[in-house]
C-alpha cells in the first residue's frame, strides 16, 4: 500500500508533530538575525532560504542531512565513532547509512512533502570530505534531480583545501569546518590524533596541520565568494578562554559566521571527554562567550547540534517519517510548483512579521531603559506563538530590550503532557531548563503548570497565542517596563536556566 505524501503549507505544516571575497560581500552587516535590506542583495540570495546561515529563516525553512559519509581522517575527544559527528550532529546513532543513490531518493521524498526544505546537508557521520566519493556523487545527483535546493556541507577541514575548487565546481556555496583552536597547545587537548598523508600524527604536530589546513581551507573558500561558517566547541578549561582569539582568527579569514556550540559530554555515549567528566559549559557561560564575540561576525546562537540523519525544521527531527523502508512506499511527487508556492507563501508572512515587528517597535522609540530581560517562546514554528506547553521539545529563548527582541538560543525539554496528563518530574526539569526567564509565552496552558510557574516566578503569558513572535514580545516588554515603573514587578538576574545535553529525536 502506498502512503499518501501531502504537501503541508503554513503554519499548520509544522504544527504536525517541529559572507567571501568576490567583491559582493559586505562583512560589516552579515549576520545570522539579519533580514531584509540587512544584507548586500548576493547575499542576501543565499542565505534567505537557509534555516542555519539566517535565524530569521530558520523559523521557516527546514534542512535534511543525508548519511553518506562514515569514515573520518581526525579523531575528536568529544566523538565516539558509533555516534553522529558531533561537528555538526548530536550523539545520537544514525539510523541508516544511506549510499548517493539511496540519499538522492530520500531527498526527493522529502522534498516532496516538506516543501519547507530547501537545503540539503552532508554532515557525518563521518568527515564528508574523507569521502569524496560519496559525498560529491551524492551532490552530483541532487544536481540533477532537485536543482532547486541547496547544496551545505560540513567537515573538520583536514582534507578541505584538496577540495575547494571541487566544492565550487558542485555549486555549494555553503560550507562549514569546525575549528575549535588556533594554538595547537590547545589543539592536542581536543585531538589525540589526525590521518594525513597516509600517516598517523599525534600531539602538537597533529593539531598544527589541522589547524592550518583548515585557516588555508577557509582563505581558499572565501577568496571564491562561498559563505563560511565556522563551529567551534565550547570546552570549559580546555578552549573556552581560546575561542575570542579563534573568533578574530576566523573573522579576519572572511568567515560569515561563527556558531559556538556547548560540548556535549554525557558518560553514556562513551567519548574520551565524557568518561573522563570534563564538563559542558552552562548557559551563562556559553552566552557570554556568545556576547563578547559577537561584533562585525554575527555569532550564530540558533544551533540545534542535529545529528547526521536530521531532516525538518532546527528543533524538530522527522527523520523516523523517511527511512528508506517508508520511502519504497511513499508516492514521491516532486514538484517544484508546489515547492514554489510554499515559499512564495513564507515570503508574504516574513514580510508581513517584520512591518508586525517594526510597527510595535515604534512605541519603544527613543526609550532609555537599560533593562534587558529574558523570555521563553513555544512555537512550532511560523515565528509565531503556535504552541501548547505540555507538547513543547523545546523553548526559544529572547532577549527583550529597548532596542527590540533578539533570539539567544533554546532550551531542550521534555515534553510535560503525555498523551492527557501532565509529569510532576518533567515539569520541573521544564522550569529548570527556563528559570532564568521572566516570562513564557505559550498558545495554551493547563492549571496545574501554569500555577507551577507563577510560583516559580515565570509569568505565563498565553494572551498572544498564535501572533507573532517578536511583535508580542515587544508589545509585552512595554508593559512590562511600565509595571517596572510602578514598582509592581523587579527585573533583574533569576536562575541560570538549565542546559540539556544533546540534541532532538524524533
Ligand atoms: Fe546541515 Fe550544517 Fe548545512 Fe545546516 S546543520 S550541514 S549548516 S544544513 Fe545547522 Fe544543525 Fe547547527 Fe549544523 S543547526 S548542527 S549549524
Ligand atoms: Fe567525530 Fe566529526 Fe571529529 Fe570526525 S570530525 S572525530 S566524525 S566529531
């Protein structure tokens, strides 16, 4: 029997379940929350669509990874070969390795019913450029069968300056290397070895030709007008201290972004690091970081560290919905008409949300309060408020001030409500994961936790559910000041806010 793909469209399709010097590029203004007229237009075209290059996008547009790529030529303490590269994944097994042809077919049925999806990625489970094989006959079938999608690619770097003119010639003009240190120092805490040029090199010298292999790798990507986004792993005690230097390293190279992303660490997946208890940074660790590098770079703080299989939206994962048995069954239509109407439709709502957005800004104009406050948003997606707080994976997680609201990156939780009844235990892992917040606004709200909350001193605003995101946001925080101004309520620090290691199942 075949199961029916239907194409899902706006909102509701997500409520289911989830810069390059060719002269064009403006590296003063890239940056990831940037929008509309932000952007040199080249830019701009390359990124709009790019759920993890632009945080505006990623609340519209999906990616899917696909599994070609096992072996790797480096080895990181934060990896344990049975799991996803954590580059750019969770430790979360893949669930199937796909060969090109396989891959190439799972991309069409995606792209058939998620005509959200817009990029393709090739992120592990391995390095995809210790498998150039696979990955570019991979890329090379994509090509041909679903021009309109975007080709991204992630790697360690070893092998990427062999590789550039490859890279450019498949037309993927997104790449991202993980360069998690410029001093090898540094460099042989992280890696006890790389492979290069048939043979094993350990220590000092192994981290100093990764290192430079990845800075050439990256000059020779960016000298092509390719964006480039950098990862870098947050170890406390090991690189922490490190990463503002590799930021100006990476910046003056031209890279479009650096996204700096917490180590996952848990004992169970059997890392170097986690049987060994180095720790993870916490939220106020990794968020101050994330400020002191943020300057002409935008820092990305959008992250959901997806594993090599992911496919959906960031914080969503539907990749259990197309394993290669559900695929032989699917009835793949793809179909760039309708492909294109979904997205001519998420254009009209993206610029629909910014005149939102900027109309409530008004009545913030030329105020000189210095509060910033923190809230948490459940949404499915859309950029508007769509979810319930027992069904929320997830909160987004703003910063609210004078000057508007800008997202600072997401809680994991599990979800409270299962299936009728709400988990005591769960919801107080939820209030931990967001206790550094205000306030949390959601679609809809039971009395029980609502009133967990208030206790816990997070309002509940449930008053724009459905609006959107930061037009609500902003109405709110007027009034918030003003309950300031009164006396009725006191900002200021609360928790630390809870960060869950890993990243999302299905
Ligand atoms: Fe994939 Fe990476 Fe391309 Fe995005 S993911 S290869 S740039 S399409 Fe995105 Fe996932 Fe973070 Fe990577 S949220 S782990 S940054
Ligand atoms: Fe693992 Fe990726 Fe590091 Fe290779 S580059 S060891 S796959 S995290």
């Amino acid at each position: 029997m075949q199961a029916k793909v239907i194409p899902i469209f706006g909102e509701n399709s997500v409520v289911r379940q989830g810069c390059g010097a060719d002269g064009d590029v403006d590296q003063s203004s890239c940056g990831s929350s940037a929008g509309y007229g932000d952007l040199p237009p080249a830019v701009w075209e390359k990124v709009k669509n790019h759920p993890c290059y632009s945080e505006e996008a990623h609340h519209h547009y999906a990616r899917m990874h696909v599994a070609v790529a096992p072996a790797c030529n480096i080895q990181c303490h934060y990896c344990n070969r049975k799991y996803d590269c954590s580059n750019e994944s969770r430790p979360g097994v893949v669930s199937e390795k796909l060969t090109p042809e396989m891959a190439a077919k799972k991309v069409l049925a995606v792209a058939s019913a998620i005509p959200q999806m817009t990029v393709v990625g090739i992120a592990g489970p391995g390095d995809p450029l210790a498998n150039p094989a696979k990955t570019f006959r991979t890329f090379d079938l994509i090509m041909k069968e679903a021009p309109d999608i975007k080709l991204c690619l992630s790697t360690n770097g070893l092998a990427l300056p062999d590789y550039v003119q490859t890279i450019q010639d498949f037309n993927v003009d997104h790449v991202t290397i993980t360069i998690n240190m410029i001093d090898p120092e540094v460099g042989e805490q992280i890696y006890p070895w790389i492979f290069y040029h048939k043979k094993r090199w350990k220590g000092k010298d192994a981290a100093k030709i990764l290192v430079e292999r990845q800075l050439e790798g990256l000059e020779m990507l960016t000298a092509k007008g390719i964006l480039v986004k950098v990862n870098s792993v947050m170890i406390p005690g090991v690189n922490d201290t490190h990463l503002e230097a590799v930021n100006q390293a990476v910046k003056s190279r031209g890279a479009f972004l650096h996204n700096i992303m917490p180590l996952i660490s848990e004992a169970e997946h059997g890392t170097y690091y986690g049987l060994n208890g180095q720790r993870g940074p916490t939220t106020q660790e990794l968020k101050t970081l994330q400020d002191r590098c943020e300057g002409e770079m935008t820092v990305m703080r959008h992250c959901r560290q997806c594993r090599a299989d992911a496919v959906g939206l960031l914080g969503e994962d539907r990749s259990a919905e197309f394993t290669s048995e559900k695929i032989q069954d699917m009835d793949v239509q793809y179909d760039r008409e309708t492909r294109q109407a979904y997205q001519d439709y998420v254009e009209q709502e993206r610029q629909d949300k910014v005149l939102a957005k900027e109309a409530e800004l008004v009545a913030l104009a030329g105020a000189s309060d210095e509060t910033t406050v923190l809230v948490a948003v459940a949404t499915k997606g859309g950029s508007r408020i769509n979810e319930h707080f027992g069904h929320a994976a997830e909160f987004q997680v703003y910063e609210l001030s004078v000057t508007g609201a800008k997202f600072v990156g997401h809680r994991r939780v599990d979800h409270y409500c299962l299936g009728g009844y709400g988990e005591e235990e769960t919801l107080e892992t939820v209030i931990k994961a967001i206790d550094d917040c205000v306030a949390v606004f959601i679609a809809k709200i039971g009395l029980c936790p609502r009133k967990e909350l208030e206790t816990a001193g997070i309002e509940v605003a449930d008053q724009y559910a459905h609006a959107y995101i930061e037009q609500s946001l902003i109405a709110w925080f007027k009034e918030y000041l003003e309950r300031a101004q009164r006396g009725d309520v006191q900002p200021g620090c609360r928790g630390s806010g809870q960060l869950r290691q890993g990243a999302y199942v299905a």
